[in-house]
C-alpha cells in the first residue's frame, strides 16, 4: 500500500507538471501569434511588421521546459536538457529513419498526385541542392525543430508514464496539433490549406513516428530535432501535396501504413521491441 501510495503521488506531480507546461507553452505562443491573427482576420489595423513576433511562438515548448526545470531541479537541470540535444549515445542505423522517412513519404505523396494528373502539379521542378541546403539549415535554426525540448525533451516521458506508447504517443500529437490553432488564422501559413480535423490526424500520427524514434534512441533530443527539422524542410521543398484533398489523403494514408508497420514490428506498448522506455527528463541523474 505505501508504494502505491508513492507511485499514486508521482502521477500526479507529473501530471501537474505536464499541466503547467501545456498551460505555459499555449499562453507564451498563441500570445506572440496573437497580432498577426488580428491582422490577418481584420479585427485590429496592425502594420505587418507584428509578424515578426510569431516568429518566437516556435520558442514556446522550449521556454516552457526550460523554466520548469529551472524551477524543478535548478541550473544543473537545465544543463542536462539542454546537453540531451547533443548526445549521440544510440545506434546509428536509427539515423536512416531520422533523415529518409519523412522526405521519402513527402516524395511519394508528390509522385502518386502528379502521376495521377492533378491539377497545380504542371510547373514544379525538383529543389537543387543548394535550396534544399539552405532550407534545412534555416529551419533547423529557427524551425519546428527547437520546439523538441518541450514536445519530447519535456512532456513525452510524462506522457508515457503510466500509460503505453501508443495512446501516450496519441495524446501528445493531439496536443502538439491544437497548439498550431492560431496558424490556421495567419495568411500565408502551410495550415491555413489544411483542414483543422485533417492537420490534428497527421501530428497524432507523426507523434507516434516521434515516439518510435525516441524510444529506439534512449530518449535521444537530437534525433528529435532533426526529424522535425527534415520534416518541417519537407513540407516548405514539397508544398504541392498539402494544396489539394488527395495531396493531403495521400501524405496521410501513407504515414498511417507507416505507423501500422512500426507498431506491428516494435510493438504497441512500447514501440521498442518490449524493452524499458527511456525517461531521461524524471530520472534523476546519475
């Protein structure tokens, strides 16, 4: 009975802590994404240079872990999540997926519509290497990939605490998803052509692939932020497959045939063949 006790109280400390961080994440965001959601609807006259402030909503998750580390176990803290970006300690055959899967998931979405003659498909050449260069590095920098300490780095352990790694995985998709709302509202973002309900499937199903990769790598940041940092290149170098309803069911049934494998050859619980799930972000240090 005390350990159950012990274990009940761990929950929901953790559950408090995921609460303040989704909490914190949303309100640093949607509010740096506020005025360009005004402007863009037409209820306040802002100049455009407001927009320059979105581009720090990225920083939300990161800003959100931070602190509450800080506040959780002090400077040390702090510097053990932010070292986890640099660790290489996993196989590195887990790279190939890393760096392939998403752009090769892109390429065959782009394939399949162009081969089946839709329409917008008629004046797009392939990135030179130089485009390609240029955009994962930018990205990279100030991308979708520096939310990972938040997403990953932060919340995933908690997510899979008490729980397997496919709804854990859910979950936090369905979170990472309704955290993009205020894109939906900002002219000129990849969400304003997608479907709410449709862009809330694919990050649940992306959170799986995320949760795949992360439980294969002992928990590994690096590998997190370059997934979604070759994801995020993917969508800016293939934009054609988000502009049209088979581009956007195609990309999606092929992420779920992809998630269908994994899961049948990793296995549901855990999506690592059984072993122990990493939890480097509540496991007090060594």
């Amino acid at each position: 009975p005390g350990s159950a006790l012990i274990r009940l109280g761990t929950l929901m400390a953790e559950s408090r802590q995921l609460g303040l961080f989704v909490a914190l994440t949303f309100g640093i965001s949607w509010l740096l994404w506020l005025p360009s959601v005004l402007r863009s609807t037409g209820v306040a006259d802002l100049p455009e240079v407001v927009g320059l402030m979105g581009l720090f909503a990225v920083l939300g998750p990161t800003v959100a872990a931070f602190a509450l580390v800080g506040l959780q176990t002090g400077r040390a803290g702090m510097g053990r999540l932010l070292r986890r970006a640099f660790a290489t300690n996993f196989g590195k055959r887990w790279w190939i997926p890393t760096l392939l899967l998403i752009p090769l998931v892109g390429m065959l979405t782009v394939a399949f519509v162009a081969l089946v003659g839709e329409e917008g498909f008629e004046g797009w050449t392939v990135p030179s290497f130089g485009t390609v260069l240029i955009t994962v590095v930018t990205i990279l920098l100030v991308g979708g990939g520096l939310e990972e300490f938040g997403w990953r780095g932060y919340a995933l352990d908690r997510m899979q605490d008490g729980r397997n790694a496919l709804p854990a995985s859910l979950l936090l998709g369905l979170i990472w998803g309704s955290w993009h709302l205020p894109l939906f509202f900002i002219d000129g973002t990849v969400q304003q052509a997608i479907p709410v309900w449709q862009f809330l499937l694919q990050q649940m199903l992306l959170a799986v692939l995320y949760t795949w990769l992360y439980n294969n790598t002992s928990g590994s940041l690096l590998v997190a932020i370059v997934f979604h940092t070759f994801g995020n290149a993917s969508a800016a170098l293939l934009p054609e497959f988000f502009a049209t309803s088979l581009g956007r069911w195609t990309n999606f049934a092929l992420l779920l045939v992809a998630v269908g494998v994994i899961g049948a050859v990793s296995g549901w619980k855990t999506l690592n063949g059984g072993r122990s799930v990493p939890r480097p972000s509540i496991q007090a240090p060594a």
